[in-house]
C-alpha cells in the first residue's frame, strides 16, 4: 500500500512538472512577478498535495502497526489456551496367539525294499519305477528248476507215506482176527477143562493161551505201526507244503499298497534269497506307501513341552501353492543331541499323490492362546515382565499414571490381566512428555484387536511365515 502511494505522488509530481512548463503569455505573467489574491495569500496546489499525501502515508503505516500487534497478541493467546495434544487408544477385548514356524518335510508312512525268499533267476518283472500297485500283486516271478525237483519229490513221499498207512491198517485187521480167533479157542477149553476136569489137557491148554497172548501183542505192533506210518504221512505232508511254500515264493508279491520307488533288478539276473545274512542280497523292488505321508517337524527345546498329541498344526506346501490343517499323532519324547529338537510327525492323507515325498512344508504350531482377553499396544506400557505402569487419560481428559498386571505378550499387544477396564483410554507414544494430572486433547488411534506372534523356528520361505493360514 506504501509503494502505490508513493507511484501515485510520482505520477503526481510529473504531470504538475509538465503542468508547470509555461507558454509565452505564462512567462510574461511570471517575469512581471506573482499574482496575489485578495487576502493577499499565495496558492501553492503542489504544497497542498505534498502534504495530503504525507498524511495518507502516515496513516496507512498506523493501520498496518495495529494489525500486526493485533495478529502478535492473539497468537500468544490462542496457544495458552490450547492443551498439547496426545495419541491415546481404546482398551478393547481381543484375541493374542503365539505361533512357532517350523520347517518340515514329507516322507512315506512306510518303505519297504523287497527281497526274494528264495534264490533264483528273474524269469520276468512287471512294474517298474513309479508304478502304483496293490497289496498281493505279483511284482516278479523266479525261475528255480531245483525247487521244482524238490516239490515232486516231497509230492512222493507224501504218496509213499499214504501207501505205508494203508498196509499198516491191514495188518492191523490181520493181527486183530487172528487174536480174536486164537482168543476164542483159548476161552472155549479154558470152558471146558473148568466144567470137566481132566478132560483137556494141561500142556494144551497152556499153549492155546500162549497163542492168544502172543496174537495181542501182534496186534499191538500192528496198531503201533499204523500210528507210526500216520506220522510218517503227517511229515511227507508237512515237507510238501514247505517246499511247495518255498515255490509259492517264486512268484514275488506286494506286501501293502504303495508306489515303486525303485527296482533294482531286470530279466534274467540271479536274484540271493533275502533270508540269509551272510550274503549280500539285493532287493527287486523298494515300494514306498504315499497315499499316507509323514510330515517330520523338528520341534526346538523351548518349544517341546507345548507339543502335545492332538495339537493342531497348520501346513503350506509352497511347491503346490496349498494350504491345509493337520494333527501331531505322535512325537519322539527324546531329544536329538546333536540339534537339540525333537521330532513330531503329522500324518497327512494323499490319496490322489499330489504331495510328493521329499517336499518341503512350512509347519505353523500354536504353542499358546489367549480368547477374549482385554488388551492394549504395547508402546503403551512402561516396564517388563508381567508388571508395568500406563498413563491413562480420565473423563476430563487429564493424564493418570495406573499399575498394570500384565499376561501374555504378542508382537504388538499385551494382554492386561488387571489395573484397566474395557473402553478406558491410555496414552501411545513417548509418555516421559506428559506428567500426572496435565490435561491433554485427545487424538484416537485405530489399533487392531487381534495379534499373532510368529517366532521363527525355522522355515524354507521366511516371507510366508506371516500367513501360514491362520
């Protein structure tokens, strides 16, 4: 405003400059001197303006001095009026979870490599790596000519030993009528002498009984023989089987339903029986069962005594981008010396094989929980342990200093077990800026209500360990 009113006196100044340049009759006006009015005054229009635009300088500088003491006092003011202002959040109730991250990896439920019972060359192998077979399928035949002579022999032998019964039960019946026949003539002069005496004679009497106690043990013999050719038949019969057993081995079956993980053998090579320990024998086939797999964790030592049968664990297998739920069926109960863990095994069903064993998995355990429980942030508390002391704004929005029993700990949340209710308001941040008693403004924070702490066991992607489905 000051410079417009010094550009218009400038303006001024020259026009009244050019309006002071006179013409001929103005300059003889001059040189005859000045014309004075009535009053005897001389007008000066120049002087007048000078003046009146002083003036309205002198002005405007007052107006502006007064408005910039008025701006300066009401400014002071304003800020002794103003409380400082304070980041405060609700107590609120909510849930707080501890999760460790573990790193686990797939094996079958079962692996079994094998062998032949008996020796023999490989007439023919009909699976090969990956094939999924049954339990009772036969996987290979045997090609063993000895075992085959040995079958037809013990086939005769039994036949020999039949053939030994039946004469033994002939002489059986032989021996027992002529024991009845040499009994019955023995009875009847035994009948006769004691009706008559002197009738028969003594020396034939004695021998007729002779004849019959001779005859019973014939039969003796006989019935001890047919007993024995029955045991001899029960032997001939035994032997068969375990040689016909032995050739039932020649054909190599499945013992469980599973995949072929490896084989070992092809046609025609000589296979060493698996019975013997002394000979290096190589197995057929090594057949795995993965339509059921173990999932193996190694559990660290702080963590063991949170493990639990029936603890739920959740499973991301990054390889098949999935994620699923599973339990711990069993554990180890023993350390591992050397790294200090102990192995926990949840059996995870695959029936269709899309989890391959070797795989990898990120394992999330939940070692402890808390439900409904009032919380507040942790920046919010003074102190550690299960003690600590908040500053706690009053309906006045006044600062007070509370003691707090403190429980469970997240990554962002505590669990507050006494000293605050549910809806109070506590103050964030630095609280060394604030003392007892002062009265603050308010300014809400939203704070989530919810807190998982991960703790890193070990996992084969660290930037998953924050999802892990929960």
């Amino acid at each position: 405003m000051v410079r417009s009113s010094q550009a218009s006196y400038w303006r001024f100044e020259k026009v009244q400059s050019l309006r002071g340049q006179p013409d001929s009759l103005e300059e003889s006006r001059t040189a005859r001197g000045p014309t004075r009015s009535a009053s005897g005054v001389i007008p000066s229009m120049r002087t007048r303006h000078v003046a009146a635009s002083f003036c309205y300088l002198a002005a405007m500088c007052a107006v502006i001095v007064c408005l910039a003491g008025c701006r300066g006092g009401a400014e002071p003011k304003k800020n002794e009026q103003q409380p400082p202002s304070a980041a405060v959040a609700i107590v609120q109730r909510g849930n707080i979870s501890h999760v460790l991250s573990l790193a686990g990896q797939f094996q079958p439920y079962q692996v079994v490599d094998v062998h032949a019972k008996v020796s023999g060359y490989v007439r023919h192998i009909y699976v090969d790596i990956g094939d999924r077979v049954h339990a009772g399928q036969t996987l290979a035949t045997l090609e063993v000519p000895e075992l085959n002579a040995q079958y037809r022999s013990t086939q005769s032998e039994a036949l020999r030993s039949q053939d030994a019964i039946s004469a033994a039960q002939h002489e059986v019946s032989r021996a027992r009528s002529l024991h009845t026949a040499l009994q019955a003539n023995y009875d009847r002069l035994d009948q006769v002498s004691a009706q008559r005496p002197g009738l028969i004679a003594a020396q034939e009497l004695d021998d007729a009984r002779s004849q019959a106690e001779a005859s019973q043990e014939q039969m003796d013999a006989a019935i001890a023989g047919l007993s024995g050719a029955k045991q001899g038949a029960n032997a001939a019969e035994a032997d068969q089987q375990r040689v016909g057993a032995l050739q039932a081995y020649t054909n190599v079956t499945a013992p469980l339903d599973g995949v072929v993980a490896w084989r070992y053998a092809d046609t025609g090579v000589l296979i060493q029986e698996g019975t013997n320990s002394d000979t290096q024998s190589m197995p057929l086939i090594k057949l795995a069962q993965s339509t059921l797999l173990r999932l193996r964790v190694p559990v660290p030592e702080d963590a063991v005594r949170y493990v639990h049968e029936g603890d739920a664990m959740q499973i991301r297998v990054d390889a098949l981008d999935r994620n699923f739920s599973g339990k711990v069926v069993r554990f180890t109960r023993n350390l591992d010396l050397s790294t200090r863990t102990m192995e926990t095994e949840v059996d995870v069903p695959n029936p269709t094989l899309a989890i391959t064993p070797g795989m990898y998995a990120n394992t999330y355990l939940q070692l402890d929980h808390r439900e409904n429980v009032l919380t507040i942030p942790i920046v919010a508390v003074q102190g550690t342990g299960t003690t600590g002391t908040v500053l706690a704004l009053n309906a006045n929005n006044q600062v007070v200093q509370c003691s707090v029993q403190l429980g469970m700990r997240g990554s962002t949340l505590v669990e507050v077990t006494s000293g605050l209710r549910d809806g109070d308001r506590i103050v964030l941040g630095d609280t060394s800026a604030f003392h007892d008693g002062e009265q603050v403004t308010p300014r809400p924070q939203q704070e989530p209500t919810n807190d998982i702490m991960h703790e890193e066991g070990g996992v084969t992607d660290p930037q998953e360990s924050n999802g892990g489905g929960k």
